[in-house]
C-alpha cells in the first residue's frame, strides 16, 4: 500500500511542529532557571547576596549590611554556603557562626548550617571598601 504525498507531507509537517515544541518547553525552562540542571534539587542561583552601605563606625570606617537569602522554588533547605570573599576582613566583629572566613576567598555562611527556604540571614562588616561576595558552593 503506498501513501499518497499528500499525507506524508501532513506527517512531516505534524512531527516537525511536535520538534519545535519540544526544542520551545526546553528553551522556555532554561531560561526560568537558567543555573539549575535539571533533576537538581536547589543550584547556587537559589542563594541570594545582597549588601549595601549603613551608616559609617564612630571613627568613619564605612560599614555595609549583607543579607543572604535562600529564595529556593523547591522549598529547599540549602546549608554548606560557600562565598567568594577575597581577603575579606572586617573592623567590626562578625559572630563566626553567621559568617568566616576560611582562607582566601572562601567564606563560610551560618557555619555551614541549613538556611531554611525562605529564610534570610544578615550581618554588618567594616572596612574602607565594599568586597564583592558571590556564593562559589552550596549543598541542597
């Protein structure tokens, strides 16, 4: 039995639209979370580190507020954050539980702890400059 042009041309056309489909949902997720693999529980994008400046210590050494916040889509609990930090120092005392560091440009946030999903942690340093803090690992 032969098949009439006709109607393979229709099926060509149906299995080409059902391509371009598939190719439109995968784009369309990498692009909602485009640092997630997927399968994955949480990624480093579900931690959030913001800071800005407050008001300067008594002798005018500027100070800055960090919060670092888990803003997990999953409900994820995430713990073992690590930060890119440099030789970050502080003239202001840091309680070590919420944040230290470790060696150069390995920081460590709520002693290594869960940050519960939703929650956000916050401390203030001092220094004469801002440092760039990027979170480097996590664990879900």
């Amino acid at each position: 039995m032969k098949t009439s042009p006709s109607i393979r041309r229709v099926a060509l056309v149906v299995a080409a639209v059902m391509v371009g489909f598939l190719l439109i949902l995968y784009t369309a997720e990498a692009l909602i979370e485009p640092n997630r693999i997927w399968g994955e529980k949480c990624s480093k994008s579900d931690i959030v580190v913001s800071q800005g400046p407050t008001a300067p210590l008594p002798n005018g050494i500027p100070t800055y507020t960090v919060e670092v916040m888990n803003v997990c889509v999953t409900g994820c609990n995430i713990s073992g954050i690590h930060l890119n930090c440099g030789w970050f120092s502080s003239a202001r005392l840091i309680n070590p539980h919420v944040f230290k560091r470790l060696r150069y440009n390995d920081c460590l946030v709520n002693d290594g702890k869960p940050l519960a999903n939703g929650a956000t942690l916050s401390f203030q340093y001092a220094n004469t400059f801002l440092y760039p803090l990027a979170v480097s690992s996590i664990v879900c």
